[in-house]
C-alpha cells in the first residue's frame, strides 16, 4: 500500500504541471493472504471444549467417539490418530478398533450393530478406504444415522441434499467454515468445484450452491461441478471466471496461475504424495501450483495446513451434534 500511496501522490503532481504520461504499476505484486486452517481449527476445538464443559456439567453424558479401523494402512492408521488426538483434546472420550484385512463383510457389519446399541457410544466412524472385498455403501449404511459422524449414511445424505439439517460430511463442512470464517461472499459468487465424488466434490457443491435460507447454511453461489472428463481447455474457462475455486481431485498442479481469476478464493481440498526431486523424499501436496496460483489469487489454502485439520474439527463437531441428539431423544 505504501508504494501504491507514493506513486499515486507522484501521477498526481505531474498532472498539476500538466505532465500526462503512461506509468507501469507492475512492480507492485499481488499475493494471496493465507487460509490458515490449522489456527482456524484450533479455534473450532476450543470452542468445542467450552461446549462440552458447558453440556457436561450441567449433568450431561461426555460424548464417546469409536473408530473402526480395518487393516494396517500406514495412512489409514495416521488419520485415525490423528482424529483420536483431536477427540481428546476436544474432551471427547475416544475408542479404535483394529480388525483385520481380512475380516468379512458380514462380520464387519455386525460388529457395526453391536456398536449401534450400545448407549454409551454416540458416534461411529469407519476409517475409509476399505478393503476390496467389502461394500462401501453397504457398510456406511449399516451405521445408524445417529450415530453417524461422517455424514455417509442414506439418510444422512438425503436430508442433506434436501437442505434440512443433517449430519454434514467433514470435509465439505470444513470447506464451507473455511469460507465464512474468512469472511470470504459467496451469495450470487461463481463458484467452480474440480471433482464429483459423492463424499467430497458433491456435498461441497450442493453446500456452495443451496439457498442460504435452508437449515444448512449453505452459500448461495452459482455452482458448476467439473470432472476427469471436463476437457482442460474448458476446465480453465471456468476457472477463469470463478470467484471461489474448490479443487478435490488428487491431480498435483491441476489447478495454475493462468487458470485463476485474479483475486479468487482457492480451497484445495487434493492431497497426493509424491516424490520431492530436490530432497529425494515424499512430500504431501494438492491440487493447486500454490507458489504460482498465490500470486494471483485473493486467498488461498495451503497442503497440508489447510482442509485436513478442518475436517478433523468438524469431525469433532458432528460428534458432539450426535451426543445432544442422543439425549434430546434419550428424553423425549
């Protein structure tokens, strides 16, 4: 802003001496301020806590969160504790479960019932992906819609979908209070979604495009959902005039700098592990040239830092929205 102050002052005095010419204000740089979703989610997890102590001692259950977790998936195992930590610090009591690979689908789904009846267990998570021999959907719908954090279940998604209030997934939710806490305006905002996946790229869409009025909350921007199939030439024409992009494809470098309206909020939802040429080790990265992109855009999420602690502060959340639940019906 300094420079910017000085050389309009400068423009100004030539043109009190009559002096018109053409000067370049290229050197001042545009940069995109940081979305810090770490800090963000520090704040979501301390206000949790003052939530829970509030609501426990007035005599209240603390809530219990239970983690299923088939195999041993290094990933799989680094995100559960991940989620573990945060439920403690939240003051949610935790519980992981490690079953084998090799377990059957049907014996999957009773140790699902049985934790569906146990009253002191509000809600339930199973660590996804699951091995090739088990369904999904089928397992995500065997967990009961109260009790289900994640927000996967049919009936879950139906209400969802119909903007009532439901269990929103974690990561949509995550991108949606990444958004408003910025303070970022998304009413009648283009907004572009890079993937389609029913648990990711689909919840963030219909978040960002319902009405504001439904009890989601949603932000009533003008959505277009773009795919593997979007040819890259017209993915880049609707990113040019996106006012918010939201990017969930695990493509590094999808998203560039020519791609990006100057001044556009960039959500980068991608995470893929890749090899870093210049130290010889793995590295996490999204879906977004961050170094090239933040220099055009208004704001910006970094990988990791950004989405992944949100989503695990929404998934603490949804689990404390499960044990009010629990008991409001408990006592009705």
């Amino acid at each position: 802003m300094a420079y910017r102050t000085c050389f309009t002052k400068f423009t100004s005095q030539l043109k009190s001496f009559g002096i018109s010419r053409n000067f370049s204000t290229s050197f001042i740089r545009n940069r995109a301020k940081l979305i810090d979703g770490k800090s963000i989610a520090d704040e979501i997890q301390l206000e949790l806590k003052n939530e829970l102590k509030e609501w426990t001692m007035k005599g209240n259950c603390t809530p219990r969160l239970t983690a299923i977790l088939v195999g041993d998936d290094p990933a799989s195992k680094t995100y559960v504790k991940n989620k573990m930590r945060a439920a403690k610090t939240v003051g949610i009591e935790t519980e992981v479960t490690n079953v084998p690979n090799s377990i059957s689908e049907k014996e999957l789904m009773n140790h699902i019932e049985d934790l569906n009846s146990k009253e002191d267990v509000h809600g339930i998570l199973i660590q996804l992906p699951l091995p090739s021999h088990i369904e999904e959907r089928k397992v995500c719908n065997a967990v009961s819609p109260s009790k289900d954090v994640d927000g996967f279940h049919i009936f879950n998604v139906g209400q969802f979908c119909l903007d009532m209030d439901a269990v929103v997934p974690c990561t949509p939710l995550a991108v949606q209070e990444l958004i408003k806490r910025t303070g970022i305006d998304t009413v009648g905002k283009n907004a572009v979604v890079c993937g389609r996946s029913k648990n990711v790229g689909l919840p963030i869409a219909m978040l960002l495009h319902a009405d504001g009025k439904g009890e989601t909350n949603a932000m009533d921007a003008t959505t277009t959902i773009c795919h593997r199939n979007t040819p890259p030439d017209q993915l880049a024409t609707f990113t040019r005039l996106a006012d918010i992009i939201v990017t969930a494809t695990g493509i590094p470098n999808l998203i560039k700098a020519d791609m990006v309206k100057k001044g556009a909020c960039v959500i980068d939802v991608g995470i893929t592990r890749v090899l870093d040429k210049e130290s010889g080790k793995h590295i996490l990265v999204g879906d977004v040239d961050f170094e090239g992109v933040k220099e055009v855009a208004g704001y910006i999420t970094p990988v990791p830092g950004g989405v992944g602690p949100m989503t695990v502060a929404m998934l603490m959340k949804n689990t404390l929205k499960a044990a009010k639940r629990h008991s409001l019906q408990k006592a009705n």
